[in-house]
C-alpha cells in the first residue's frame, strides 16, 4: 500500500511539474541578438559590433552585389530575422536586418559591404569627404551612414574641443588635420585622431571607443601618404608630468585576419617619430609580413602576441593616423599638429 501511495505522489508531482514547465513559464524571451550573418560569395566571417549594430562583411569580386541573398545566421534563441535567408537584396545602398525576440523586442542591425578586389585601394583616402554632423563639427564622410574613416571628435566635443577637421587646400584637394588640443573637463588632452573603422563612445573607458578595421582582402607591399609634422613645445604624460622626449606622430596601417571576435595580425607597417617637417613630405613604409622579431619595438606588436600565416588572406585593414602617438594615454604635447592628405596602398 505505501508503495502504491508513493507510485502515485511520484505522478502527482510530475504532472504538477509538467504543467509548470511551459514554454512562457518565465515569460517570453526578450534576447535579440545576432551573432553571425553570411551572405552568398562572403569572404571570411563577418565582424558584428553588438553596440554600434554594425555587421561588416567582405565578398569576392566577382559577387553581383545588386543582389546577394543571406544564406546563414544565427540569433538568440527564440528570435528571428527580417528578412530572412534566400531574399535577394541590393547591398548597394545600406541594408538594414532586424532581429525580433520572442517577446517582440527589436534591434536593427547595419549591414556595411565591402567588395574585395585585387589591388584595393581605401575608399576616401584622399581625405575629400566631410559631412557636418549638427553637433558642432564636421565628421570625415559622405554621411553616417557610410562609415570607413572615423575620428575621436564625438568624445572630444563633449570637452569643448574639436582635434580633428579639414583643411581645404585647392579646388577639389583637402586635407586631414590632427591636433591635439588641451581639455579643461575630463582628461589633459584630446589627441587629433583618424582611423578606418568605428567610434562609439566608451565614457568608462575612452581608449575603447576606438574600434578600428574595416573589410579588406588584398595584399599591399606599403603604404604611402603625404604629411607635415610639428611636435608641440612641452611632452607631459596623462598626469601633467613632463616627459624626457618630444611628442610623435603615429602613422600606421595593420592587416589582420578575423574570425568571428578572435583576431591575428598578418602584417605591419608603422611610422612613429618626432620628426617635424614644415612642408609636405611623401613617406612611404613597407608591410611586414608574419611575426616580427626581437629588432621591432614593442608597441608595434599585437599585445596577446597572435599572428596569422603570413602567406594568408587578410581580412580587415586598420589605418590609423594621430598627432600624438600616447593620446590613447592621455599623453602628448598641446599644440602638436599632423596634416595628411593622399593616402594610398602600393602593390
């Protein structure tokens, strides 16, 4: 009898339990995240940004890109895209996806497409484009929609300060200028900065709102651009104290391979001096491919020491300009100005 009275409490209980276990038990879900996207003729994996909702994603030359379909992806349990796999889609203009939870929360994400070619060159890299973003600067573009190079300006502005900006030289040339400027709120200084790739501001961590790389896939021998140089008078660090050197300009370009947030360095190319030239100087530095040795300086090696084969593909290319080569410490010289203008890969 009490065998059978226990049989039964088992039954009741897991009937009970059964009941409770439906799928809207603790509500519906509310995620709606993407986590890969790959579309037909894609080279390598697409890099997401969960904050900016940026998908950057690189296809083969040969791709017709008035009409590319999605053919995989992957979103939070219980969520869907729109649209889905199998639609053709003109990635000529921007194209937006939207992911759905199963509660019906929404985020729309930004499809930026990059066509890989042999000999690219960086779109914009004579530094023509500027858009005024009616926060009281101009941003280098044709809008915000049409993200290759970014600046620091966004967090800067807040201080009251804008670093960077153009400089209209002749009819149809205009240049980039960088300077770094003094900050009375928030930190010492603001450094004048341009760079392939993204900002999105991080007040908790402002070195982190620097989010460079776009897609990229040849392989350049070096690099070229045109430049002037003036170090400001007095080097100090991020807390006022004055430094043993003059202040130098950062001029480099990396190429990596990414596979989903894991990243490998392929190839290195960098300028940093306190070389001051008045007039405009053409520098030219060669790639390094593979891993660089003992005779390299530190900073210019990736810090978790990853390196792609150097006979491999790249995909991202980050080119990064900056009148002050510690800005993202907060060091550097008021007053330091760097003027560029025709950036350009040589093959």
């Amino acid at each position: 009898m009490k065998r059978l009275q226990h049989f039964l409490l088992v039954i009741l209980l897991l009937q009970v339990t059964t009941a409770c276990l439906k799928d809207d038990h603790f509500g519906q879900s509310p995620y709606n995240t993407l986590y890969s996207f790959e579309l037909e003729d894609q080279i390598g994996e697409a890099s997401i940004d969960q904050v900016t909702c940026i998908v950057q994603c690189s296809v083969d030359s040969t791709a017709d890109v008035t009409s590319l379909v999605l053919v995989d992806y992957r979103v939070s349990n219980y969520a869907s895209l729109n649209p889905g796999p199998g639609i053709p889609l003109d990635f000529t203009d921007t194209v937006f996806y939207t992911v759905t939870a199963e509660n019906g929360n929404t985020r729309v994400y930004k499809v930026i497409l990059s066509e890989a070619k042999q000999n690219e060159q960086v779109r914009n890299s004579g530094f023509q484009d500027w858009y005024d973003t009616g926060n009281g600067y101009l941003e280098i573009g044709t809008d915000a929609d049409n993200i290759v190079w970014s600046t620091g300006n966004a967090g800067a502005s807040i201080s009251g300060v804008i670093p960077t900006y153009p400089e209209v030289m002749a009819e149809n040339d205009t240049a980039a200028i960088m300077e770094t400027k003094s900050v009375s709120i928030g930190p010492r200084i603001a450094a004048g900065s341009l760079f392939t790739g993204i900002f999105e501001l991080n007040i908790l961590n402002p070195p982190k709102s620097i989010k460079p790389g776009i897609p990229f896939s040849s392989r350049p021998a070096a690099f070229k651009i045109s430049m002037k140089y003036q170090p400001g008078e007095e080097n100090k660090d991020g807390d006022g104290n004055p430094l043993p050197y003059d202040d130098m300009a950062d001029i480099y370009v990396l190429l990596e391979v990414r596979n989903g947030d894991a990243k490998q360095r392929l190839a290195t190319a960098w300028y940093r001096s306190s070389d001051t030239y008045t007039d405009w100087h053409e520098l030219q530095v060669d790639f390094m491919y593979g891993e660089l040795d003992g005779s390299y300086p530190d900073f210019m090696k990736p810090e978790d020491g990853q390196y792609a084969d150097p006979s491999a593909t790249p995909t991202h290319i980050s080119v990064i300009l900056s009148s002050s080569a510690g800005g993202g410490e907060f060091e550097g010289a008021v007053g330091s100005l760097l003027s560029v203008n025709d950036f350009e890969l040589i093959y």
